[in-house]
C-alpha cells in the first residue's frame, strides 16, 4: 500500500507531468485457481520457529503474510472477521496484526459494502496437519508436484532426458488447458486412459491434415494450423509428463510404499507398522526420502505408544540413509506432535482410508488411489455446520459472527498442498452455500516440506549454539 509521502515525491519528481493517473494493484499473491493462492516466500521454515530465535526475520515473515492476505481481500473488496488456531502463536500473532490494519491502520481503505454476513478468515498452521504434505500423492495436479514440481503452474522438463527445446518448461494451468483442467483431480490410472483418448483424437486429425489435395484443403489445413499446433503440444505435453511419473513410480516402488504410508495413517495395527517400515528401511532400493517419510509417519502415529521401537527406527535410519540428518525426526515431533496439534489425527473420524483401483489401461500407469482427507476436509465441514468451536478457533477482538457466512477464506501458515486445493475445488461444487478459498505462504510437496523442517531445526540448532 502506498503512503502519502510516496505520493508527494513521485509528485514532486513528475516536472514534465507526464502521469496522467495513479492506481494501486494488489498483487502480492499469486492466484494458482480460482479457489487457491500462495504468497510464495522463500523463508517458509520462519513459521516454525520461536519469537525469540530470530525476531527480525520472524517479524518480515509475518508482514509478508499480513501484506498478502491484505491484497486478497482488497482484490476481493471485502473485510472479514478474523478467527485463529488457538495453539499456534504465529496463527495468533497474524490474525491480530491483519485485525489491526483492517480495523485500524487502514480502515478506510477496507470500508467495503457491508453485508448481511461478514466474510471469515481463518487463520490455521500447517503443523496441525503434518501428514497430508508427507504423503505420496495419485491424483494428477497432486502427483506432478510432488514428484517432478509445479512453480507459478509451470513445469520444468528440462532435467528429465531428450525433451524438445518449445517443451522444456510447460504449462499446467486449468485457464490454459482444458484437458488439465477435466484431468487434474482424476488419479493416475484414469489419466493414462484419458491421455491415450486424446492421443488417439490427435492421430485422427494429423491424418486427415495428410490428405491434403487441393488448394481448398491447404488453405483449410493453414487455416486451422495454430490450434494444429496447440493440440500438439497438449499432447506431448502430458504424454511427456506421465511418461516420467510412471518412471518414477517404478524406480521408487512408490505402490508399495504408498500402501505402507496409508496402513500406517489407518491403524493398521503398530505391530505390523513396525515391521514393514523396518522392510522398507532394510531395502537398498527404497529412496532416502520414502525411508525418512515412513519413519516420519510412523513416529506421528506411535510417538507416544512404542518409544522402544522408535528409537530403533531412528538408528535404522541414521545407518541407512547417507543424508539423514540424526535429530531431524525428533524436531519433527516437536514441532508437529500430538502435543502441539488442536484436533486428533488419528481419532474416530477415520482420518485415511484405504481404497485400491488397479486402473486398467496404458501399462506402466497402474495406481493405488488413496481416498485419504486432508484435516481441512473436516474443518470446512465444521464451518458448514457452524460446528468450529471458539474455544479452538477463537476471534480476533470484540467481532463475532452471526449466521453462516458465504466466504471464507482458509489460511495455512507454512503453506498449502495441492491435496488441500482439490478439496477446496470439490467442496466448492456441492452447493453448501458457502464458497471457500485456500491460501498459504507456500505449496508445499514433501520434499519442500522436509527442507522446511531442515532448514527450522538447523535455525534453532544454531541459536542454541550461539546463546
């Protein structure tokens, strides 16, 4: 937002008075979807550290979040009330400060029509849900990220073998791509099925632009030529990109692996957990990062009933792994353990469920589709039953709701999943009457997500060091 004072000197500074007129844009978000934006900061791991760590940058890190969700609700001309995760300090901290721009600093700017309901922000912390960015991912959008990463919705192909020079960095964007955008929430297995359809689709038009005989069928032929060419590079586009999931998925055993994670978040009883984690630990052809994710999932679910066996996990995997970093997990259960969490993972609410679809189709593209549910599932359920208790998810101030608001707005401070934002996307077309946007200071994957925490510990390690 601009200050007066920057306004007097760009007055000042135009002798010529060449500037005709001055407009502020608010574009400190990035819009992914319709339902779905991130501040992109580069120091996400700042959310999981202590105020006094490293006051200054947790402080910049804080304002970048307020200046942020500030413009979202400026592009969106509304002001909202303002709720906040009890149990996070750093959810309290920007929910008073956005409270007190809104509401103070910059009221008038914020003086938008009332209505009958005011708009909801909800502010909430990745660590009360550590699982959903630790999971394997099935469905399409989901799985691209994880396994090869979306930037901006673009994705870069350049690492992954011969891939021509217009292909290197393509875009995945529903605006852009009307196949992405009736795929992206479809699993894998149905993706190489679709994919096949229109490869076939496109085989029947490049040879009808074969049979070019006459001087009417290549005027025709030039004619069409650009969305010619745009449907080529559609399909090459996912070909090329299924093509290197399918390998990934081979090379990692990822089936198999994600079978494990899902047995794990279902209670499938510690016993048997123990053993096919201690399986995977023992296997050379694991990944470092699949053996971390396990052990991860595991100490999530039995931190507090096999401390014995964790504990040997842990020195199965400082052995195992060349990377680990010893100590990494137990920050994790620091940061993101039962104690710290608001609601119950693992409770009666069936958190992940388990359900096999050996998808018939392309061979390489088999898939294990997991319906697990995101805890922010339930909380947008809680909202539409007007069920999120205050105690838990107090307001900020002297506001209060009355009645179910249209639009709420969700902000995961430490950063979103693409899991999350199907969830968003698929809530918003039941009608329930409210219309929910997802935001955070980051998209995660679990890669991003685990550096995040590699990052926190290694800031707090040498904090320690240095007091």
């Amino acid at each position: 937002m601009l200050k007066d004072t920057q306004i007097h000197i760009l007055a000042d500074s135009d002798e010529q008075e060449v500037v005709q007129q001055v407009q502020e844009f608010y574009a400190d978000f990035v819009a992914n979807e319709p339902y779905h934006f991130t501040l992109n900061i580069p120091s996400n791991h700042l959310y999981m550290l202590p105020a006094v760590v490293d006051p200054s940058s947790l402080q910049l890190f804080s304002d970048q979040v307020v200046d942020g969700i500030a413009a979202v609700f400026l592009a969106l001309k509304r002001r909202p009330v303002i709720r906040y995760q009890r149990t996070s300090d750093i959810a309290k901290r920007i929910a008073q400060a956005t409270a007190k721009l809104m509401y103070q600093q910059e009221s008038g700017l914020f003086d938008f029509r009332r209505t009958e309901v005011s708009p909801l922000l909800l502010i909430i912390d990745r660590r009360d849900d550590p699982v959903t960015p630790l999971l394997n991912q099935w469905t399409y959008q989901a799985m691209v990220h994880e396994l090869i990463g979306i930037h901006d919705n673009k994705v870069d192909l350049r690492n992954i073998g011969k891939v021509p020079k217009d292909q290197q960095e393509v875009v995945l964007s529903s605006e852009q791509d009307a196949f992405f955008k009736s795929n992206m929430y479809e699993n894998f297995g149905d993706i190489g099925m679709n994919i096949k359809r229109m490869v076939d689709d496109f085989q029947q038009v490049a040879k009808s632009n074969q049979n070019i005989q006459t001087i009417e069928d290549m005027a025709k032929f030039v004619e069409n030529y650009p969305e010619y060419k745009k449907m080529h590079g559609n399909v090459s586009k996912h070909v090329t990109i299924v093509t290197e999931m399918s390998k990934i998925v081979q090379e990692r055993k990822l089936m198999l692996v994600s079978e494990t994670e899902q047995e794990l978040a279902c209670n499938s009883g510690q016993g048997a957990a123990f053993e096919a984690v201690t399986n995977f630990l023992n296997n050379e052809s694991t990944s470092d990062i699949d053996r971390l994710r396990l052990v991860m999932l595991y100490a999530l679910r039995y931190e507090k009933e096999s401390p014995v066996q964790l504990m040997q996990l842990f020195n199965k995997l400082a052995s195992q792994s060349a990377k680990y970093k010893p100590g990494l997990v137990q920050f994790f259960l620091k940061q993101a353990g039962v104690d710290r969490r608001t609601g119950d993972l693992y409770g009666n609410r069936d958190f992940l469920n388990i359900a096999r679809n050996m998808a018939r189709g392309l061979k390489g593209v088999e898939n294990v589709y997991t319906q697990h549910q995101p805890l922010l599932f339930h909380t947008m359920e809680s909202i539409i039953k007007g069920r999120l208790r205050d105690v838990d998810y107090p307001f900020v101030g002297n506001h209060f709701q009355q009645g179910r608001p249209q639009d709420v707005v969700i902000f995961i401070v430490g950063g979103t999943t693409y899991e999350e934002s199907r969830s968003v996307a698929l809530q918003n077309t039941t009608n329930s009457g409210i219309r929910f946007i997802l935001g955070g200071s980051a998209i995660l994957n679990s890669k991003r997500f685990l550096k995040d925490m590699e990052e926190a510990r290694r800031t707090a390690k040498y904090s320690t060091s240095v007091v």
